[in-house]
C-alpha cells in the first residue's frame, strides 16, 4: 500500500524556458475549517543531467514515465512553509536529497537532509532570496537564465482566473478574497507570514523578467515591473 497522498489530476509537463520545466495541478485541502480545492505549480529544473523539483506536485503514472525521460532526479528543494505535501513521495522514490530553510517545519515529518542556504545550493546557476521580516521561513530562487527567472512558492502568486482544478466552493470563495490578481502576493501566505516592506525593498533590487510561482501562470518578460507596482502598491517600497 502506497504510504504517500495520492496523486491528484495534474496537466502534462511543459519547458517554460530551456531545461526549465513546469506542471500545474490540483491541490485538496482543509483550512479555515473549510474544504478546499485548487491548483498549484512544480517546478523542475535541469542542471546538467540532474532535476531538481521545486514545489513538488505528485504525478500519476504517466506523469513520472515523462519525468523521468527528462533527467535524473537528485534533489527536492522546499521554498515554502505552506507547501510538502508531496515531497515525502518524491525524496523516498528516487532517493533525492531533500532541502529546506532554517526553522522550516516539516508536518510530512521528512526530515531535511540539506539546508538550503544562499551559499549552499543545489543548482549551479541559483541564488537564493531569504525573506527576513517573516514569521515563518519563506524562499525565492533566482535562476541566472533567460534574463532571470524567479522560482518562488507562496510568496508571489500570478493567479489570473480559476482554472480546472478549482472547485466551484473555492472558485467562489478564492473570488471573493482577491486570489485572481495578477502578480500578486498570496493571500493565505501574507496573513501567516506578516512579511514587511522591508523584505520587498530588498526583492526589488534583483534583476529579473519571469516569473514561476507556486500557484497561477508563469508570468514571462514584465515580472520585475509588475511585482514592483504591487510591492509599491502594498507596501510603499
């Protein structure tokens, strides 16, 4: 008997950008005391021959047999203290070595064998933004590709409309609490984060064009622009 959350319906991977690869699905939770159903993004990263999962989402069958063409997956790299739900199932199938930030609380109860920090990495082009006002341990990656690409989880959202994966309960409640905005700060994450500006400050001096973040589209070529009118917007900054 499989001892990990079982897959939930997911689209087909797609290369956003050379050997960087994206895949949107669903996600089934309890928050709040309500029954949600939304999507959420993973990221896959070629370096080399290794992948390296960022946001895992776990696929069905099909799913892995075309995962597994693109590479060999080594590492699985935890972003968000809200996300993990299937980093067990990725770290125990391919034997991958598992990142996570300082203080970041793992309820899976998978240990991190790695910790991520800005000077240890496991993907030779990143570099890792901390956030440092937070209440709870929150990362973005930039990769030093395509002009820059930031690799974020909660942090930054690009929700633009409900896709598939919604449930009509969520769609409607998710509506109504300003979840489909675009370059957006996640709703859920500001309230259990209580970041400051001061960690936007900072975010807005990298340099970047694109944007793959934990749940909504891969916002391409305006990310920097767009994020630092809602970082103005929210925060002054």
């Amino acid at each position: 008997m499989d001892q990990f959350p079982p897959a939930l319906s997911h689209g087909t991977i797609d290369e956003v950008f050379p050997d960087v690869f994206f895949v949107s699905g669903a996600m089934e939770t309890v928050l709040q005391g309500m029954d949600w159903k939304f999507s959420r993004n993973m990221t896959v990263v070629k370096d080399g021959e290794r992948l390296i999962i960022i946001n895992s989402v776990r696929l069905g069958d099909e799913g892995l047999a075309e995962l597994d063409q693109l590479g060999r997956i080594t590492d699985v790299i935890r972003l968000g203290s809200l996300h993990g739900r299937d980093d067990p199932f990725y770290v125990d199938r391919y034997d991958a070595e598992y990142w996570a930030m300082p203080g970041m609380e793992h309820e899976t109860g998978l240990k991190a064998t790695r910790t991520l920090t800005p000077d240890t990495l496991p993907i030779s082009d990143a570099s890792l933004f901390e956030f440092h006002t937070t209440q709870i341990p929150e990362g973005i990656l930039r990769l030093d590709r395509a002009g820059g690409i930031l690799i974020a989880c909660d942090a930054l959202q690009n929700w633009l409309t409900p896709d598939e994966f919604f449930s009509d309960s969520s769609r409607e409640l998710m509506q109504n609490m300003g979840f489909f905005t675009p370059a957006n700060l996640g709703p859920v994450w500001v309230q259990a984060a209580s970041p400051a500006g001061d960690d936007f400050a900072r975010l807005k001096e990298l340099s970047f064009k694109h944007a793959l973040c934990g749940h909504g589209e891969p916002l391409r070529d305006t990310a920097r622009e767009d994020y630092l009118a809602t970082f103005n917007r929210l925060f002054g900054v």
